[in-house]
C-alpha cells in the first residue's frame, strides 16, 4: 500500500484518505441504496445526506460528487428519477457540495446514491481506530430510521413519524462534524447500515478497547421501540443482532430493546468518542447539537460491550 494512504479498509473506517502533496488529506467514499420512503425528492434528499456523512465522519468537508442511479426505465417514468436527482441536488446545495456528473445503469430496481470526494486537515483527521479507554460516548441523531421505514413500507407509520424520520435522515452531520473535530476528539464513526452497536464494536476492535452503554441514554425516536415490539423490523436489523450476540451482554434488555440498539439506520449520526467530554458538549451546543452521552469506553477484550439500563419508554 502507498505510504500516502492513511486511511483504507483495513480498520473498516467510513472512508478511504489519502495525502495529498500539498498536505491536505483527500477524502473519498461511495454510497447508494434502493428507496427507503415514497417521496421520491426526499428520497434523493437521503441519498445525498447519507453519502456526505462518511466525509463528515473522518472529519473532512466534502465538496465533489458523483451521481450513481440503477433504473427500472420500462417501470418508473423519468420524471420520477429526476425529482430523485433534483433533492440530492437540493442537500448538495446546502452542503455546498458540486454535483458535476454521475453514472445512470437499467436496472431491476431503483437505486440511487452518490460517489463523494472531500478534503481534511491530515492533522485534524478523526477516525474510528483511535479510541482510548475512558474516553466517553456521544451520539449526535436518534436512533430508529430502519425500522420507520420499514413500518413506511408496511404503511403503518404516522404522519408524523413519517415526518421525524425524513428530518434526521436529511439533516447533515456537518455541524456534527465541525462540533468533533473542534473539540479534538479522539475518534469517530457515523451510524449507518450496522447499528449504533454494530458500527461501536468496529470502533472498539479497531481501538483495541471495549465500552459499557447506558440504554436509557441513548435517543430513540417516538413509536419506535413499540413497532420493534410488533414485529415491524427490517431483515438487516435482525442480521445485525444476530451478529452481534458474541459481542455484547444486552443485560435486562428485552429482544425489542435489542434490535432498536441494533437497528440499521440511513443518514445517521456521529458517534464519537471525546476524553475531554465536557469540551465535546460545549462543541456540540455552540452548533446547535443536542448532547447525548451514551456510555464510555474502557479496558477489556476488545470489541466487547455491555449494556445497562433500559431503553427510555420501555
């Protein structure tokens, strides 16, 4: 491998970096998933939002992206695929990030994401192999877009759940990021498709450290631990758990409880892991970030959690 790549799969991290010669650090990463609400214009709203947040999460800003679209043409009317273009492009915009282009395939299936290239400070960069023991554990966004969106699909979502779930999975972790790396943290991931424990347990075997969690301290979003308990639970929350199970002590959690901590979300938040705790919070209320401490890291086998508590509501 070039000594110039300072960040590859080998520790699983969000996306790949790579020194350039002038010193800045080049962030690169690629994402792309089939619909997960029925709005198209939110859809490529998530999309973009959720292909910007692996920049965010090693500390980067992006600022170049790349189009990826799979397409069904005999099915689904163009004019469909352009609203998909026109809310990625939205999120761009606010991201000020420039979409110059993309790739478009026939497809069985829709799909829509993008392929995003960023910058960071070498110096400043947050990745999600560096967490030392007692440093404390902050998540920046609620926990429960997988399952919403697999109650939207079974249209057993409100309005107004409907509604709460776009909002985070729109929202971009920018301010998230700017909180972290001004507080100097330690490390950092962004919760996507493996959970917020899935993706802690390859924060934790990177770092060669494990962590207990607070279940009551982790945000949730309204009616979520209620459609877990229905059965409302998407195929890749379940694999995640079952994965999981050599990994974590669940405690007095239920199975319900436990597939919330395992869902598989979209657009996620940050997780970081900060020392200097109180001066991470204060980052994260200067931009506007609810703070959330959900547990600490500690000595033991590496990768291992164990959770206390309950969920709040349960």
């Amino acid at each position: 491998m070039p000594e110039e790549v300072l960040v590859s799969a080998e520790t699983g991290d969000d996306a790949a970096v790579y020194r350039l010669p002038d010193g800045r650090a080049l962030v690169q990463t690629v994402d792309f998933f089939t619909p997960i609400v029925d709005d198209p214009y939110d859809w490529g709203r998530i999309g973009a939002a959720n292909a910007f947040s692996d920049v965010y999460a090693m500390g980067g800003t992006p600022v170049l992206a790349l189009n990826l679209v799979g397409w069904p043409v005999e099915r689904l009317p163009l004019e469909m695929l352009a609203r998909v273009l026109e809310g990625g492009s939205a999120v761009a915009a606010q991201a000020g990030v420039a979409v110059v282009g993309g790739h478009t395939i026939t497809d069985d299936e829709p799909k829509y994401g993008m392929a995003v290239t960023g910058f960071a400070d070498v110096d400043r960069l947050v990745r999600n192999s560096t967490a030392p023991p007692g440093a404390g554990l902050y998540l920046t966004k609620p926990l429960g877009t997988g399952i919403l969106s697999t109650a939207i699909k079974q249209e057993r979502a409100s309005e107004d759940q409907i509604a709460q779930a776009v909002e985070v999975m729109v929202r971009l972790n920018a301010d998230a990021a700017a909180a972290m790396v001004d507080a100097g943290a330690e490390a950092g991931t962004d919760v996507t498709g493996f959970g917020l424990i899935g993706h802690l347990r390859t924060m934790l075997a990177a770092s060669g450290v494990a962590a207990t969690v607070q279940a009551d301290a982790v945000p949730v979003l309204p009616g979520v631990l209620d459609l877990a308990r229905q059965g409302v639970v998407p195929g890749g929350t379940k694999r995640n758990h079952q994965f999981l199970g050599e990994f974590v002590t669940w405690g007095d959690l239920d199975r319900a409880e436990q597939l919330v901590l395992a869902d598989a979300q979209t657009s996620g938040g940050l997780l970081v892991a900060a020392l200097d705790g109180d001066r991470l919070a204060e980052a994260l209320h200067r931009h506007g970030i609810a703070v959330h401490r959900i547990g600490v890291t500690g000595p033991g086998l590496p990768g291992r959690i164990r959770v206390e508590g309950a969920l709040a509501g349960a």
